[in-house]
C-alpha cells in the first residue's frame, strides 16, 4: 500500500488530468447510450452542451444589443434596476430605439403643460397615483376598496416564487401602498408582512380547497375573517401563460410547508385542472361571484386572457339585466409570463394584451358598463409610457410581475421552471434563496413602484392632464404601417375610451389620508 500511495505521490498533476478525462472518454464510448455526440466525439462532445447550456447569459451580455432581447431588453431591465436602486436611470444623447418600429408609442404633449397648483398632494408626493375608480362601489360591497396605487404585484404564488421572495414583494408593497396579488398557491405567512392582499385562486381552489379538490365557501369565508389584509379576491378563469390549460407544480418542488398552504399532499405532483369545479357556465360563474362577495363583503373579480369574445358578451348581457357583476376584471396577455407553460400556448394561444383589452372594453362599453368595474391590465405594462397608453384604453390599474421580480434581482435567466433561479427568487432551493436580502430587495420593489409612478405622473402632466385617468385615446400615437405611419388608439382600436369620473388628485389625497382606512 505504502508504494502504491508513493507512485501516485510522483504522478504529476497532468497525469491525473489525463487519467480522468481517459475515464470520461471511455464512459463516452462504452458505456453510455443516450448521447450519438458525445459517443462520436468523446470529451470534446461536452463542450457543446456546456456552450449550449450558458447560451441564454452569453447572448444577452455579449451578442444581443440593447434593444434586441425578448421578453425584456437590455434597456427596459435596466431602467427598472435602476429605478429599484433610485439610481440614474436617464439616457444621453437621444433614444437608441427605432421610433419608427412597428407599435412605438408616441404620447402627444399639452403645448403648456398641466402646472400643479399650490398645495397639491403632488407637490410633497410626487408619486402620489392611486387608482381614480373603487372596486365594489357599484355593487355596495359592504368592504369596497380603492387601490392607493396604479401599479401592484400581479398574481405569483408561494410555490411558484420562493418565501424569501413573497416576503421581500409583500414588504414592498406595504412600503409603497400598493397591493399584492396572491396567485393560486394560497395564502402564505410570506404574504402577511404589512401589504394589501388580493387574494386570487384558480381551478385547484388552493388555500378554500376542500378535501375532495372542489371549492369551499367556509373556508374562504374564514380565510376572510382571520386576515383582514385580504382587501378583495380574485377567480381565475385563465392566465396569459397557457390560458385554458391547468397548472403544475412539480412534487420535487412541494415542500411540506407549501404542500399544508395548499391542502394537498407532499410529495405528488400538484395539477390544477383546465376547467373550474365550482361553475361550468357564465351564469353559474356570476352566481359564484355573488355569493362569494356576500359571504365576505369583499370586491370580487375576475382575471382572464383574451380570446373568443362569446362569453364575455354572455357576461355583459347578464350584467346589464341583473345589474349585478365582478366588481373587476384583470386582463392578462396572451405572450405569456412568470408562468411556466408550453411554447405552443406562450407562442400562439389567446391575443396579446392590446389586442385582447381593445377587444374585451369595446363589449363592456357598448352596454354601458365601464364604469361599474374595475379595469386591470397585466402584461409587460411596467414602464411609464406603456402605463399612459394602457390608461387611454381604459384600464384603471396596472399588475406587474416579471417587472416586480427584476425590481428584488431576477436576472431574465428564464429558469423559473426548473427549481435553479440563480437570483432566488423563482425556486425552493434554500442555499439560493438566502442570497435575497429581504429588507434590501423590498426597499427596492418599493423604490420601483415610486419612480415609476412619478414618472407616469410627469408624463400625465406633460400631456395636461392631472391623473392618468383623464387619457383618452386622442393623446396616444402607435406607428401601424408604412401606408399610413401612426394613427391615434381611437382610429387603431375603433372605439373611444369611456370618460373615467374625476374630480381631483387632492379629493383622492384626503380621502386617503385625511378620511381614514377606508379610502373610498
């Protein structure tokens, strides 16, 4: 033994080198079977599955220009790092963006812009934008609620992202008075750090699950009474990621604890089915929403992708003989989001956000109906000019996730689906997770949510007016086509938006923080 240690002693270190890739070599050849490359190229065959493997992070930081990656680029990701870092995040020497490209938004300047008067909110809080309609007025909820923010977390579950995640969004919002959605994972001790929760669920009715998979009011009702920071709950019909296929949360990625906040079982994968348990039809569907509000006296919505009008005018219809309905109604695009899902849904099934919004107002408005909800428009509308013409379509609020996300790290690694978030914040994997400084990172959401409703604020006034509410589809430009180069939303989308009631952003700012809690 004692020469044996003393000949490997005098190997040079090439040696062992050599020795270990004669062992990968012959593995390559003999023994596995899965790989024609690496069995035909032994060694060298590696290399192109490593290259293949980090191809994502070398084109985004030495291939792709600025403007050029999906779904973010370089410039949009870098505005909202450094909007969450209140770092410099203005441009020099003009825009290096075509505005010429096909849908660049142009918004037309007031000649004299809208002065603020003395002793406006927007003097002291600049960033001071919160939503100009309440949810449930129209329906005397017995808990109405007016989002003291235009911009809010849109719906991502613990499961999905992990606790140090929710915890750090949570904190965010509570810090810039906006709200939390959920998403269908249920209601985590993560979302109870001081914000405003929305509380969302899908077919797999995580959270008011009873233990047969179908949904229960008690629990709902409970859930309700033991967490007042539930403001308003939300049905999911559907999400931009793969609207009209269920969910899937790997076992592997089912904790214990993720597996108690869902009511399920530990170890097995988690499958939320296409189809709702609870309702089967649009009549059924508004007997849930009316059952549901009355049980809670909270604002019930509705969150859905756009694709066949049919029902949605099914919908309409009933609103207006019964005049009752969701007290909102959350449009997600069909490009797809933080949900993992199939490149032939994320590709090619529902419309983008601006064409289903477009499509999905134009029902409403044409049965007078508008101002009884709540509009929310939830796809890459994360930037103050996206925000401005979204405002002069109709919606009254704004959901961002991916936008959140990158705002506490996310780094568009695009491995949300994989358990390996290299940032921590779309994975189960401890190690990961605590790199997230959660005051830091919340400090962050929180600072995004301030710049960029500053900024929309100043881009209202640019345009003369005093709250986003007031746009209409007149101040808005979007390059169509060489034959006839920008048309104004109203000619592009054929309709005008409804006039939003308005009276002031100082009445808003009493009734927040002059008239109390309530807010309405």
């Amino acid at each position: 033994m004692e020469a044996f240690l003393n000949t490997l002693s005098s190997v040079p270190w090439w040696g062992y080198v050599l020795g270990i890739l004669g062992l990968v070599a012959f593995r390559d050849i003999f023994i596995q079977k899965s790989h024609t490359l690496s069995h035909n190229y032994p060694i060298v065959g590696h290399l192109r599955y490593w290259l293949e493997s980090i191809g994502p992070e070398m084109r985004q930081y030495f291939v792709a220009n600025n403007r050029e990656e999906l779904p973010f680029n370089r410039i949009e990701r870098g505005w909202i790092y450094a909007s969450a870092k209140k770092e410099n995040n203005y441009e020099g020497f003009g825009t290096d963006r075509d505005i010429y490209e096909h849908q660049h938004i142009f918004v037309k300047n007031q000649m004299m812009a809208f002065k603020t008067p003395e002793g406006h909110p927007n003097e002291e809080h600049k960033d001071f934008v919160p939503c100009a309609k309440i949810m449930g007025a129209y329906n005397k909820r017995r808990k109405p609620y007016r989002p003291a923010s235009v911009i809010n977390v849109s719906a991502m579950s613990f499961g999905s992202l992990s606790a140090a995640a929710v915890e750090a969004l949570n904190k965010g919002v509570a810090k810039a008075q906006a709200f939390h959605n959920t998403g269908e994972g249920g209601l985590s001790p993560y979302h109870k750090q001081g914000g405003d929760i929305v509380f969302h669920f899908g077919t797999g009715y995580f959270g008011v699950r009873s233990s047969d998979g179908n949904f229960s009011l008690e629990k709902m009702k409970q859930l309700v009474e033991d967490n007042p920071c539930i403001k308003a709950i939300e049905i999911k019909l559907s999400q931009g990621a793969k609207p009209g296929k269920g969910g899937v949360l790997p076992g592997a990625k089912l904790t214990r604890e993720i597996a108690e906040i869902r009511g399920v079982e530990v170890g097995k994968d988690v499958l939320s089915p296409a189809t709702h348990k609870a309702f089967s039809n649009v009549p059924e569907l508004m007997q849930l929403i009316e059952t549901i509000a009355e049980t809670t006296g909270l604002p019930v919505g509705i969150k859905g992708a756009i694709g066949k009008l049919d029902q949605w005018e099914e919908l309409a219809e009933i609103m207006l003989k019964t005049g009752r309905g969701p007290d909102f109604i959350a449009v997600d695009g069909g490009e797809g989001g933080t949900g993992a899902a199939p490149p032939s849904f994320a590709d090619h099934v529902s419309l983008p956000w601006v064409y289903g919004f477009s499509e999905l107002y134009k029902v409403f408005q044409t049965r007078n109906l508008t101002n009884r909800i709540v509009f929310i428009g939830s796809g890459k509308l994360g930037f103050p000019a996206k925000a401005a013409m979204a405002f002069a379509m109709g919606v009254d609020c704004i959901n961002v996730a991916r936008e959140a996300m990158m705002s506490i790290g996310c780094i568009q690694a695009q491995v949300c689906h994989t358990n390996k978030c290299p940032a921590g914040i779309a994975t189960q994997n401890k190690w990961r997770q605590n790199g997230i400084n959660i005051p830091l990172k919340s400090d962050r959401l929180a600072q995004y949510f301030k710049t960029f409703r500053k900024e929309l604020v100043e881009i209202t006034h640019a345009a003369g007016y005093e709250h986003p509410c007031q746009f209409t589809m007149h101040d808005i430009q979007v390059n169509v086509d060489d034959i006839d180069l920008t048309r104004n939303l109203r000619t592009t989308y054929g309709y005008n938006k409804t006039e939003v009631p308005f009276e002031s952003t100082k009445m808003l700012y009493d009734c927040e923080y002059l008239g109390g809690k309530d807010f309405i």
